[in-house]
C-alpha cells in the first residue's frame, strides 16, 4: 500500500504492466476482456469492491469490457436475492458491464460435454471411493497421494458411469468424476481433483435439471474460456489452482486465457468473509446485510458512504502479490475528503443543554447568515435563526473545566458560530442535582461573531434556536470490533464493539432540516458527516446516520510513518 496516500489514479501496478505488454505484443489481439465472478452466496463486501474496481477499471482503461458472471455451480447455497443484490451493489459503485451478464449455470450442457471429452481422451475418470477415502488416498504435503483402485477404468466403463451419474442412478457421495493427473504431484490440487459430484438439489437457475454439478476448478476456467476472457484476475488463494486452471484448457484444447493472482483486501476492525459475515447477519449480532456497521457494499451504502470514496480507496490501496492488512482508518479518510468538498454543513445539536440568553430581547429572532461550505463558495450562504433560547452541546460546558478545557464554563467567553460571543452567569440545577440550564449574557457588538474591540475567545461552539429546532434521531456508528484483526480471534463475535451503535432521541436539528430527503449527505459542524438514512428517514421524521467523525486519524498515521 502507497504510504504517501497521494491520489493514485494513475498508479501502475503489476497487473497493468502484464496487460500493457500483452497489447504491445499483440497477444488475444490486443484485446482486455475481463470479468467479475461472485458466487451468489452471500452480499458483497468491501473486498469485492477491490476486486470490481480493479477488473472493471482495467476495461475502462483499456477500451475492453468487463463481465459479470454469476459464478453458480453449487445450488446449496446460492439463491435468486443474492444476484439481485450482487447486481444492485456493482451498480451502485459506478459500473456497467453494458449486457455482458452470465451464469456459469448456462453452461452446464456445454461443461458436460467437456467433460466427456476429458473421459475420451482418458484425461477423467469415474471414481467410486467414498469421499472420506478420496480425501484420505490424496496424501499431505509430506506425503505423496495413492492411486484410486478405479482410477484404471476404461473409457468405455467411464462414459457409462458418468452417464448414470447424470440420469441419477447414484446416491450423492457415491462416485465422483475425477481429472486424471499426478498423484504424487507436489501440488495437491493436481492430485486427481474432483471434477462433478453428486448433488439431488434444486438450482436457483437450471431447476431440476441435474443431478450433477461441475466444482469450481473445472467451471471456472471454462467459463473463462468460453467468454473469451484474455486476463483472468482472482485473488492469491487460487494460485496453486493456476496448474490446474491451465491443465484443463491445454488438455481440452480450447481458448486459454491468463490467470493473474493479486493479493486479497483485509482491512482492520472488520471480518471479510462471508462465512463470518452470514453468521453476524443470522447471529443476530447486526440488523441485516445492509446494516451501517457491516462492510458490505450495501453497509456502507446505507452507512451513507459514496461511490466515489469507495473507489478512491480501492485505488489507494493498489494492486500486490503480498498480503497485507488496510487500516479502516484509509478507507475513513477517503470519504472524509469527498464529503468534505461537496457536503453541506449545517447545525445540530446532539446532547442538548438549554441556554437562556438574559439580556436578549424576549420575543425577538433575527436571522444570520451562515457558510453552506467553506471549500466551496459556490454552494453559497443560507440564514439560521438566532433567539433567546438556544441550545448547545452537553459537553460544550463544564462546571469546573480542566486546563485544557477551553470551551464553556461559568464567568467564561465564547463565540457561537455566526452568531456572537456569550459569556456564562449561572447554571441552574434540576431536583436530581443535573444542569438543566445556562444563564448567559451576550454581547451585541460582536453579531456575526466577530469583535470590535479585538476580544478574543479559545472556543467557537454550534448552536440552534430553541424555537426553530426540529428534532431527529441520529445513530452514532463506530467501528463494529474492538481489535485489529477479529478474524484471527478464536470467536471474532466475541471481541465485538459494545458501543458500535448508539442511538440518540431528541437531537435538536437547524431548521430547513426537518424535510431533508432521505440520502442526503452533510456536515454537521464539529461533529462529523452525516447521512439521511434511506431506509429509515422519512420527511417530517428524519433519522441520520453518522458515516465518520471528522477526526482525521489516517492523517495522524501517515505523520507518524514519516517520523519513522
Ligand atoms: P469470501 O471469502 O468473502 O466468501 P469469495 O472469494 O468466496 O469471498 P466470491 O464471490 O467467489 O467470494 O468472489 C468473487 C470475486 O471477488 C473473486 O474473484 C474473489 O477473488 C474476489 N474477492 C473476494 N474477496 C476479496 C477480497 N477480500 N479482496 C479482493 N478480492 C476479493
Ligand atoms: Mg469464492
């Protein structure tokens, strides 16, 4: 990962270096098809975004395309809202496969007929092991595999055997076809990998159709072929599986495209997998796929994070073929930036303390005008409303502040944004001994919130009018895990945040906010970026997410590294 966090768009990386010198050479016609191959067996998550960005921005780039595959061989745990979601996701991050959407599971008659072929040519065989003895025959690292007692049937016996298998003549487990290969390969994957095995499930595309379904190795490959694939990208873990990737294609003869392994995303705080991911979902532990704190697509789509930021962390991250772990706080700071430059910034109160200004006229408001966003002028100024009562943030105030505490507290200044300086008089006490109210005074020479006689204060705080405040719910999020690496844990649902959702009633909203449309992104001043939940907020009832403070602690990292 680039520690300079520079923008990166134009950054070359291994996989762009092949693909550059397979277009000088002339190589699959100087053409780059590539593709995207999700199983429909889970929602899609933020490793995935790594991997869409990087294949469908490889055919952006080079004027190629990219497709979308439905990598669907095994029915038992793949479903219809999968795909509909999946679709939704890639979608939503900016991309298009312009029609170019397949389904491995539409090629079954043709991997059938493949798979003859390998019979024929005596490359596939029948086995009727079970599969405990298959597993125990393949041998370890350590030790070489031994040769299945049926690994010698002839072709004829095989072609039989396979077709009784696909007319359901056998139980599942009962036999399985196999690639004949190497037995005592140092690659255990070459050593006679399993090719069709025996599944009497229902397929969410093909139906009933078969009984008999291709592994991953023998379909991926295929497809790839089929789709005139010319650079197949896939994560480091299929690395040994390139042996066999290439042994299927140079044995069958067809159209061989190149398999290229880059380095998963991990990223801290946070568990990519969908095995754990289904289990957080079914565990209870979240509300849903899409809940803000999940890292999936739809999470941190919900979460209120943008396109945009996604891809630019996907970018910054670059392309290797070493492992590493992203910090989260990256990933943070990209959508900090692009917030930055286009969220409007308002005023909300979220913990609110009553503020009575005394020597403020009773019935008066008046309106003063505030900055839409600073980095950009052109979004223009609007008028919030000032009055008597006001309120300010709980923790704006303390009673008796520590020395670094340069905020309110009795006999104290400060500035109110926009608005003018006021000083602390008194503070009232409810029955149960809380604070329930500041006596203030202001001073109205500094309206605007500047003063005349070059006065300064340590603090400016956000306000909002008593009278005009609209209230709102806002769901604080933090990180969903309180270490680095859950995934590492022995139970990872174990070390999840306690406080990785807190939820606050009656938070005291400028006015103009209360018909906000749900999506709607800003910058609540002080407090952080914030996002109109598109499930939950509605007009008149509006409910945001918090998508990330303002603290910048991936600045903070990158000046720490340059220290060292
Ligand atoms: P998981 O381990 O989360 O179940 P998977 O690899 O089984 O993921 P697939 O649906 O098969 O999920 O993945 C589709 C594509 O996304 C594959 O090409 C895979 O290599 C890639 N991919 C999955 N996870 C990551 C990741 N963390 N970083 C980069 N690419 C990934
Ligand atoms: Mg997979």
């Amino acid at each position: 990962m680039d520690k300079t966090g520079a923008s990166a768009s134009e950054r070359s990386h291994f996989i762009r270096q092949i693909i550059e010198e397979d277009i000088a050479s002339g190589k699959y016609g100087g053409k780059v098809i590539t593709r995207f191959p999700p199983e429909p067996n889970g929602y899609l998550h933020i490793g995935h975004a790594k991997s869409i960005c990087l294949n469908f921005g490889l055919a952006f780039q080079y004027h190629g395309r990219c497709h979308l595959r439905f990598d669907d061989t095994n029915p038992m745990k793949e479903n219809l809202e999968y795909v509909e979601s999946i679709k939704e996701d890639v979608r939503w991050l900016g991309f298009d496969w312009k029609g170019h959407e397949y389904f491995a599971s539409d090629y079954f008659d043709q991997l059938y007929e493949y798979a003859i072929e390998l019979i024929k040519s005596g490359n596939a065989y029948v086995d009727s092991l079970s599969p405990e003895q298959i597993r125990h025959y393949r041998g370890t690292l350590s030790e070489p595999g031994k040769p299945s007692p049926y690994r010698d049937r002839s072709v004829e016996e095989n072609l039989e055997l396979f077709g009784k298998m696909r007319k359901g003549e056998f139980a599942e487990g009962e036999c399985v076809l196999r690639a004949k290969i190497d037995m005592s390969s140092p690659n255990i994957v070459m050593r006679d990998p399993t090719l069709y095995r025996i599944r009497y499930r229902h397929h969410h595309r093909s139906g009933g159709k078969w009984c008999i379904y291709p592994m991953y190795d023998f379909a991926h490959c295929l497809s790839d072929s089929i789709e005139g694939i010319t650079h197949s990208l896939c994560s480091l873990e299929f690395e040994n599986n390139r042996e066999l990737y290439d042994w299927i294609l140079d044995k069958l003869n067809v159209y061989h495209p190149k398999q290229i392994e880059f380095a998963r995303l991990n990223l801290s705080h946070t568990v990519l997998s969908k095995r754990k991911l289904i289990r957080l979902v079914e565990g209870g532990y979240v509300d849903g796929w899409d809940d803000p704190r999940m890292p999936t697509i739809s999470g941190f789509k919900r979460r209120g994070y943008t396109p945009a930021s996604i891809r630019d962390f996907c970018e910054r991250i670059g392309v290797a073929r070493r492992d590493s772990m992203v910090d989260l706080a990256l990933l943070e700071h990209c959508v900090r930036e692009d917030l930055n430059k286009h969220a409007m910034r308002v005023m909300v109160v979220l913990r609110p303390l009553r503020v009575v200004i005394d020597n403020y006229p009773e019935n008066d408001t008046e309106l003063l005008t505030a900055i839409n966003n600073p980095e950009d002028r052109e979004m223009g100024t609007r008028q919030v409303p000032f009055s008597r009562v006001i309120y300010i943030e709980r923790d704006d105030f303390m009673e008796d502040p520590p020395k670094k505490f340069f905020r309110l507290a009795p006999g104290r200044e400060v500035r109110l944004r926009y608005a003018y300086f006021i000083r602390c008089t008194d503070v009232i006490r409810d029955e149960s001994g809380q604070i329930s109210e500041l006596r203030c005074t202001y001073d109205p020479a500094t309206r605007g919130g500047d003063s005349p006689d070059g006065r300064k204060v340590k603090a400016t705080l956000h306000w909002v009018s008593a009278a005009h405040a609209v209230r709102a719910t806002v769901r604080l999020y933090d990180h969903l895990f309180i270490v680095e690496n859950p995934a590492e844990e022995e139970d990872f649902t174990a070390c999840i945040n306690p406080g990785s959702l807190e939820t606050l009633e009656g938070c005291m909203l400028e006015p103009g906010l209360e018909n906000t449309p749900p999506g709607l992104r800003y910058q609540f001043e002080r407090l952080g970026y914030f996002y109109a939940d598109h499930k939950d907020s509605a007009p008149g009832r509006p409910v945001f997410n918090r998508i990330v403070t303002l603290r910048d602690t991936w600045a903070r990292i990158q000046k720490q590294q340059q220290k060292k």
